[in-house]
C-alpha cells in the first residue's frame, strides 16, 4: 500500500512539474512576442531541444542567437569584410542551413557584431570605437520593447574592439529580462535584473570576460550606447 501510495506521489508531482514547465514556457513566450521579437518559435525550439539534450552539432553561440531574436528589428549598411573574431559565425551562418535566417540578413550580422581597431586611440577614448563603428555603419534598432546588450572587449595584442557576448534585454514591469546563450557548448538563459545596472554587474563578474589585466575593462552597451 505504501508503495502505490510513493508512487502515485512521484506521479502527481512529475504532472504538476510538467504543468508548471508548460505554463512557464508559455508566459516567456507570450513576453517575448510582445516584445515584438523575431523567431521566437525557431528560437524556443531551440532551447527546449538543448534541454533535452538533442544539441545539434553546431548550436548558435551569444551572437546568433542575438540576432535571431532581432533579426526584423535592425538595419545596417551590409558589411562583408569582417575580423577574424566572428571568422566561426560566418562559416557557420554560410554552411549549416539551421542558420539560414541569419544567412539572409549576413551583411547586416557582421555590420552589428563586428569590431574595430584601437590603434593609435587612447585608452580614455576607447568607448567611443564601438558606437561610431556602428554609426558609420548605419546599423539602427527600430524595437522599443527589446535592446541588444553587446559585451564589448578589448584585444591588447591585435589593438582591437571585439564583441565578446551579446544577449537581448527585455524590460517586464520595474524588472528587466535578459535572454543569452551562454556559449555553443552551453545554456541558454533568461534571467531576471532589477536593473540595467544588476546586468551590468553581473556581466563584468564573468571571468570568461576577462584577459591577463593588460586589457581594458569589457564595455557594455545597450543599442549601441554604453551603460555607464
């Protein structure tokens, strides 16, 4: 008897589980719809297949994964050339049809996350290469319920501005949610800030975002426009 008793307990909590992951999935999906997003059922499949461990050989990285949610909501000048930074997101967006999407808009993927040279700029006018790289661009958001959050680092060797991470931020009520892919080989995330400020904070702690002290501190922008 007790033993039916366990295992009718296992099965009720698995069901409220299941309800609560379906209505949870639900909510985010809802959220990121009227945050007027782009591919957001392309995108949440992709989460749920790395949730059950069905990760495709090659898995969008922070970038691809950026863009693909704001694909529709950002123009650029097409760029072509490009550092050997995003020399991965290109072969991969040109040989693996998961990214076709990305493929159709490339021109303004290496126009966003492309980086820019730093030789001969002093150090106190480093924040400034990013925002006029995208200026002189073209690149534009057009989406006032969603920004992109570019981590951008600094290559003291090669004396260049990369982006390093990206992710897209949503505000939900006083709160803000920031949705990222940690890396290829990692998680996908959407995390509660109370402020542009906590995500700030939060993204500076990464050691991963951090060379051997000779560089200068990663910046952080939101739309082009560093969080200060």
């Amino acid at each position: 008897m007790k033993k039916k008793i366990r295992i009718t307990v296992v099965i009720v909590l698995c069901i409220a589980l299941l309800t609560a992951c379906k209505s949870q999935d639900a909510t985010q999906k809802k959220l990121m719809e009227d945050s007027k997003l782009s591919n957001v059922d392309t995108y949440l499949s992709y989460v749920n297949d790395y949730k059950k461990g069905k990760v495709p050989a090659q898995d969008y990285n922070c970038r691809t994964a950026a863009f693909t949610l704001l694909e529709d909501s950002v123009t650029a000048t097409p760029k072509k050339e490009y550092n050997n930074y995003l020399m991965f997101d290109i072969n991969f967006i040109e040989t693996d049809d998961n990214f076709q999407q990305i493929r159709d808009h490339q021109g303004e993927f290496i126009a966003l996350f492309d980086g820019a040279s730093v030789d001969g700029v002093a150090n106190d006018q480093f924040e400034q290469v990013y925002p006029n790289a995208l200026k002189g661009r073209n690149v534009e958001f057009h989406n006032d319920k969603s920004s992109l959050i570019s981590v951008v680092m600094h290559d003291p060797y090669e004396k260049w501005l990369f982006v390093g991470h990206a992710g897209v931020l949503v505000p939900q009520g006083n709160e803000f949610i920031f949705f990222e892919k940690l890396a290829p080989d990692q998680d996908y995330q959407a995390k509660t800030f109370s402020s542009k400020e906590e995500l700030k904070k939060e993204l500076l702690s990464r050691p991963a975002y951090r060379g051997d002290g000779s560089e200068h501190e990663p910046m952080i922008y939101e739309n082009g426009v560093l969080i200060k």
